[in-house]
C-alpha cells in the first residue's frame, strides 16, 4: 500500500462529523492524514471564529492559517467534506501549489445552483444521494461524479449487552415531514431531537425535546430493538442519513423510508426494514412487537453488511482506489 498524505478539509462538529470520521479512517487505514477545520481547529482558532461569527472562514488570517498548513503538510489528497460549505478562496490556494494534490470533495445536501466554480476546482465529486446527479448536471458541473453514501465508524458504534426495549425509537431534529410521519404512529415512541414541544404536548409520545451527545445516541442505540429513520426532505431526495448505518452498528433494526438509493446498500426486508406508507410502517411496528426473534435476525444481518461494505475505511479506500492513487 502507497503510503499517502491526506488533508481532511471541511468543518469540525458537524451533525454527521464528516471530518472527525474520515480523519479516524485514514490513520486506521496506514495513511498520514491531518484535519484543517474552517470552523477554526484549535482552541484560540474557535474563539476567534465564535467572535467573527460566519465571516470567519474566509478571513485573512484563517485562509493564512490554511496557507502555512499547506506549506507543513503538502497532500497528495484533499478530501473536502462538504464541499459546497467551503469557500472558493481554499480551492484557488489548493489550484496554485507547486506540487498538485488531488481533490475529492463530498456532498450529503441539496446544493445551490451558483456551486459550479467550487465543483470545477475538484477532481472528482462524490455524492451520498443519487438525485444530486441530476442536479449536478443542471447546474453545469464538469466534473466527473460518484454515488458514496454515508457510512459508520464501528469501533464507535458498537453493540451493547443486556435486553432491549421494545419501544420504537427515533434521534431527529423536527421537520414538517417527520412530524407527519411519527403523528400517525399508533404505538408509542421515544422521540429525541430539538423542535418537538408540540409533539410533546400531545403526550402520547415519550418526547425529549434537546441534543444529546454521541455517547448518549450510542447508548439508546444500543439499548433499543427497533429504530425509526425518516428523511429530512430540505436536505435529501433518495439519500441515506447516518440513521441507516449508525443503529445497524450497534445491533438495532432499522425502519427506513423508501428511497430509491436504499437498495444500494442494503437487502430490504433482510438487512433493514423499509415502510412505503404509514400502514406499512405500523404494520412492521406490530411485526417486530411479536417476534423479537425476528428484530434479532434482521439486525444482524444488517451489521454484516455494514462491517463488510460501510465503514469510513470502506469510503476512504474507495476514493484512492477512484482516483488510482492506490
């Protein structure tokens, strides 16, 4: 294996931690990888940003800051990690190095149509919905693209022990959509996310409306049978979100929605649930009720698939291995 020198570029604490996880990826893999969050990476960078506020990522001093983490550390590979978040004044300092490095950039949201020039600068673009091609091809990008879902750290994500609560359970920040969907359950949920008070007043679901750390989501995750996924439709059309991998990790089956890129990356009805329709949702709830046999057997099979073909090393390799840097 070629030894290589990889930036992670993008920002730090981000819902999904892109950056964190592929940064894990890369040293577990063999590689010299290091991190340049624009979002500040030190302790007194974070201050300043907290201070400037959003201006802060294009400011003199911080693009000076990625200009002498260029000059310390020059990459074979860039993996920008949300592509489109980043400003166009770092792709242009990436396009004027002596030595050129490859650049990767990934994109897990609805992008606006001005993101050509950004897209251009890459080498390849590489997408966790299928929709986005279309889009991509609207809005005049150049540029070769991939399909590359999310995945899951699962030295992270692990199973727990002990008995698992039957209560169907759902991590989400609230959406007109989700709401929708989880107000036609007729057993009750634990809901956990912020925005949800008027769900909470109707009190037939358990609600916690608040962020919880990771530590805590592993534990639920670990600690439940069954758990619901719903999509955010601001931020997606056929894409997974992390709640397609991160449960099946920890050992819980997954209640997907139905998403044209579900069978992309699993067996449904083998490796992971999925519901078309309210009916068909509660439907699978009563299933899973009467055969936690069956709960069991799902949800193994569904960390198989993701121990074999959805880790961050799986995403990290397939990206040198596309761009034969291998």
């Amino acid at each position: 294996m070629t030894k290589l020198r990889i930036l992670l570029l993008g920002k730090r604490g981000s819902l999904v931690l892109w950056l964190e996880n592929l940064h894990r990826a890369c040293v577990r893999i063999g590689h010299v990888a290091q991190t340049f969050a624009i979002n500040g990476d030190t302790l007194a960078s974070r201050f300043r940003v907290k201070w400037q506020g959003h201006v802060s990522a294009n400011s003199n001093w911080m693009l000076l800051r990625f200009e002498r983490a260029l000059r310390d550390f020059p990459p074979d590979l860039v993996i920008v990690a949300g592509a489109f978040g980043i400003p166009l004044d770092y792709y242009q300092l990436l396009r004027g190095l002596p030595r050129r490095s490859l650049i990767a950039g990934l994109i897990g949201d609805r992008f606006p149509p001005d993101s050509r020039e950004r897209a251009n600068h890459c080498d390849r673009l590489y997408f966790t919905d299928t929709y986005f091609f279309n889009a991509a091809q609207a809005a005049g990008f150049n540029v070769a693209g991939r399909y590359l879902p999310l995945a899951v750290d699962p030295e992270l994500f692990t199973p727990g022990h002990g008995p698992r609560h039957s209560e169907l359970l759902f991590v989400a920040s609230r959406t007109e959509f989700r709401e929708s969907v989880v107000r036609s359950l007729e057993r009750s949920a634990l809901v956990i996310g912020t925005d949800w008070s008027a769900l909470a007043r109707n009190r037939f679901h358990q609600v916690k409306n608040a962020k919880i750390s990771r530590a805590a989501l592993i534990q639920l995750y670990q600690r439940h049978r069954a758990v619901l996924n719903i999509r955010n439709e601001a931020n997606v059309e056929d894409g997974l979100n992390q709640r397609s991998f991160e449960p099946l990790a920890c050992g819980a089956v997954v209640l997907n929605d139905d998403l044209a890129d579900v069978p992309r990356c699993f067996e449904p009805g083998r490796e992971i649930l999925v519901y078309r329709n309210n009916d068909e949702l509660n439907e699978l709830i009563n299933q899973l009720q009467r055969s936690p046999v069956l709960a069991a057997k799902i949800a193994e099979a569904g960390r198989r698939r993701i121990l074999a073909e959805h880790t961050y090393q799986h995403r990290v390799q397939f990206i040198i291995n596309d761009l034969g840097l291998h």
